[in-house]
C-alpha cells in the first residue's frame, strides 16, 4: 500500500518585537516646537540652534518614526510623523534657500498663510482621529492645530498678536507632546502607570 504525500501549508505568525515609534515621533514634535515657540512668543531670538533643531530633531527624528509606522501597518501613524517630519524639513528649506540663492523669499503674507493654513487643517484632521486615542494626544493635536491656525493669521495680517499667542500656545502643545512621549516609556520602565495620558 502506498501513501499519498499531501502538501501542508503551515502558517508561521512573526512576532513584531520592534520598538514602537510613537515616543521618537512626539519627541520630533514637542522639542523643536517648544523652541520655535519661545521664538514665536519673544522669548529668545530664532537663530542655528532652532533650525537645526528643526532638521534633525523635527524633520529626521518625525520622518524616521512615520517609516517604523508604516512597518507595523499603522497608517495613522505613518501620515502624521512622517507628514509632520517633512514640514520640518520643508519649513528648514523656507528659511535656507532664499539664503543659498536657490529660490526667492516666500512672496506675500497670503502665500505664508496658506502654507500655514494647509498644515492646520491636516491636523486639524488628526486631531479628530485622535478622538479614539489617549486624551493627552488629542490635547497635543487640538493645540497644534490651534497653533497652525493662529500663525496662519498673524502671517494673513500681519498682527503680532496672533503669533505672540501662537507661541504661547504652542509651548504648552510642546511640553505637552514631550509628557505624551515619555509617558509610555516611564509607565513601562516601571511597570505600571506613573505618568497617565488619559
């Protein structure tokens, strides 16, 4: 008697052990924003170290955690950092080209405030997704969404006022962004919740 060979297919599960991205992202935001915000607000004057905290920090560290979001399936994820990593790089871009001679000033306060604008009511998108998420990034998305808008309004005329308010309101999205990173890195380090995020 012979016996037939059937061919199994067995499924093998890989396990994702890879580091979640979400700390580095919010880190891209919260620490280049709370510097540009302290410009925004007068506090300290705008110079190297908010650029190239913008490219590295903002544009590099956000891009990178938007590709490690992407390799666990998260879309949400992927668009926010890796969107929010390349307005840093588009926003370093703004300030370096006209100096290279590589493109002119960004003509007109409407041009600035519709840039502006576009990026707010992205997260203004975000943060209605965010609704099914931890309170405190909808805290951070809800300011940053304000914020986008109140510069975009400074930009469209001009008042300092609304960049002033901006800044303000932008170091407490920052700082806020910054607990929302840490966070879960603390609350796991020691097992159980130190720092809740709602």
């Amino acid at each position: 008697m012979m016996e037939t060979a059937t061919n199994k297919r067995s499924i093998v599960e890989i396990k994702d052990i890879t580091a979640g991205a979400g700390a580095l992202g919010l880190l891209g935001y919260g620490m280049p924003g709370v510097l540009l915000s302290l410009v925004n607000a007068g506090i300290i004057q705008a110079g190297s170290m908010v650029l190239a905290m913008a490219i590295f920090m903002g544009g590099f560290a956000m891009f990178t955690a938007g590709l490690m979001e992407w390799k666990k399936g998260n879309t949400y994820g992927m668009a926010a950092y890796a969107s929010y990593g390349l307005f840093w790089f588009s926003y370093a871009a703004l300030l370096i080209l006209p100096v290279l001679g590589l493109a002119e000033t960004t003509g007109g306060a409407g041009a600035m405030a519709s840039y502006l604008a576009l990026w707010g009511i992205f997260t203004a998108i975000l943060f209605v997704g965010s609704l099914k998420m931890s309170k405190a990034l909808q805290f951070v998305l809800g300011t940053l969404a304000l914020v986008f808008f109140l510069e975009a309004a400074g930009a469209a005329t001009g008042t300092a006022m609304f960049t002033i308010l901006a800044g303000y309101i932008g170091i407490f999205s920052g700082f806020a962004a910054i607990y929302t990173a840490l966070g879960p890195i603390l609350n796991d380090i020691y097992g159980r919740t130190v720092a809740p995020l709602g």
